[in-house]
C-alpha cells in the first residue's frame, strides 16, 4: 500500500519503483552512501571496525568486500574473538575478587564494631581461619545488584553523551547502548559516523572507552545472572525430586552423585 500511494503521489510506476529500491539496498549493502559520511577504511574506522569484530558486536555498517578481506576476517575472528571472549572472562574474575574484597572489609568491620572480632584481629592471622569469616565469599544478589547499578549508571552517562553529539533521543541512546553492551549489535544505530564532530579526538575516545567497558559490565552481569539461572533450575529440580524420592532416592551405600549436577 506505501508504494502505491508513493507510485501515484509521484508519478512513478511501481515496477520502475521497486527497481529502484533494490538498487539502492544493493548500494546501501555495498556501503555506498549519499551522505558525506565518515569514510570506512581510513584508520579509525578500521579500528572501529576490527573492534566491532573482536567484540562480536558486528553492526554490519562496515564489511569486507574482497576475497582476501573475507579470508583474513575469517582467521582473524577466530583468534580476536577467543582473546576478547579470554579477557571479558578475565575482567569477570577481577571485577569479582574486587567485590569480594571490598564486601569482605565491609563484613569484618560490622563484624569488629559488634565485638564479634577483637580489636587486634588483621587479616592473615591464625585466627582468620578459626572465626566467621574463613571461607566467607559475598552473595551472588549483591554482585548482581552491583554490577546491575553500575550497568545502569553507565548506559545513563553514555546515553547523554550520544544524545548530544548523534542528536538521537535518548530513549533512542538507552536503547543503542544496550544492544551494543550485549554484543546484539542490529545496526540500525551506530555511533560515530558522521564526516565531522565537534571535539572529534575526544567523543571518539569516550566512545571507546563507553563501549569497552559497557561490554565488559554487561558481560559480566549476563554471567552472574546465568548463575542465577543455575541455581533457580537446580531448586526446581531438587523440588521435583523430593516429590519422587522413594523412586529416585539413592540406596544405603550407593555412591551420591555430583552437586548441581542436572541429571
């Protein structure tokens, strides 16, 4: 129906009309544009480019066109993105030890202030071993809750900085942030395309630097969320199983099977 109301509001017949578009999706594919955008392949936007790689984000704005860009995409992908999957695991076990640490001298302080702990109690000491606080590890709700706020507080500041230099909504920039952050990467909006910005060196480090470490956040909140998931499901079952444990219950002397297993 748009295009006959096109086809009649121009004078245009609609089989030259749909001609036409497929020739410029087949421009747009191409990355042939009208517009004085910034241009592909100089050394930014191959930056920018090989980063949407490595990330899997993949917005598809920018692609290789030859046989020997393909071949070297292929076999580059596949290294960058194990590194890359390599480092968010890494930044995961960093961001969580700092957790801890950080919940663990808030315990103890609660702990000494309620004289629970005496006064000379230091960490490493014998008595750490013997007290409330040997093998003590922070709940999984409050790293969630503190990657969750410091996902939000992130997506809040990048979106106003898109929202001032793109000049999109900023419902528009919440929304671009989170499918940049979780790697979904549509492509519909994508930052830092235009020809010229005002402060160009420094939005494109902010843009940088907002997308690394929103991938980053998101990654490992996806991760402790995944937990999460584990642990509900394992609930569930071991929910279920006790409705049938004259059935499923092992015999005296059977060997137990592994926790969290899913069987």
């Amino acid at each position: 129906a748009t295009l006959r109301n096109f086809s009649a509001a121009h004078g245009v017949a609609e089989p030259e009309l749909r001609a036409f578009l497929r020739h410029y999706e087949a421009a747009l594919a191409a990355g042939v544009r009208a517009d004085a955008l910034r241009p592909r392949w100089d050394f930014p936007g191959a930056f920018y480019f090989v980063g949407t790689v490595v990330s899997t984000i993949g917005f598809g704005m920018t692609t290789p066109a030859t046989v020997g860009g393909k071949a070297f995409l292929i076999a580059y992908g596949l290294f960058g993105c194990a590194g890359t999957i390599l480092f968010f695991n890494l930044f995961l076990e960093r961001i969580i030890s700092l957790l801890a640490f950080i919940m663990r001298a808030c315990r103890e302080r609660q702990l000494r202030r309620s004289g629970l702990l005496p006064a000379t109690f230091r960490r490493g000491s014998a008595l750490s071993e013997a007290d409330c606080l040997a093998g003590w590890k922070p709940s999984v709700y409050h790293v969630l809750l503190i990657l969750g706020l410091f996902a939000v507080l992130l997506s809040c500041c990048a979106s106003a900085m898109y929202t001032s230099v793109e000049g999109w909504d900023y419902v528009d920039s919440l929304y671009f942030c989170f499918v940049t952050f979780s790697t979904i990467g549509f492509g519909d909006l994508v930052s830092s395309q235009h020809a010229a910005y005002r402060n160009q060196g420094l939005y494109r480090l902010g843009n940088f630097l907002f997308i690394l470490l929103g991938v980053c956040c998101i990654y490992s909140l996806f991760n402790v969320i995944s937990i999460l998931i584990k642990q509900v499901l394992n609930w569930m079952l071991r929910k279920l199983s006790c409705r049938c444990c004259a059935r499923c219950c092992p015999a005296p002397g059977a060997p137990l099977s592994r926790r969290n297993a899913i069987t």
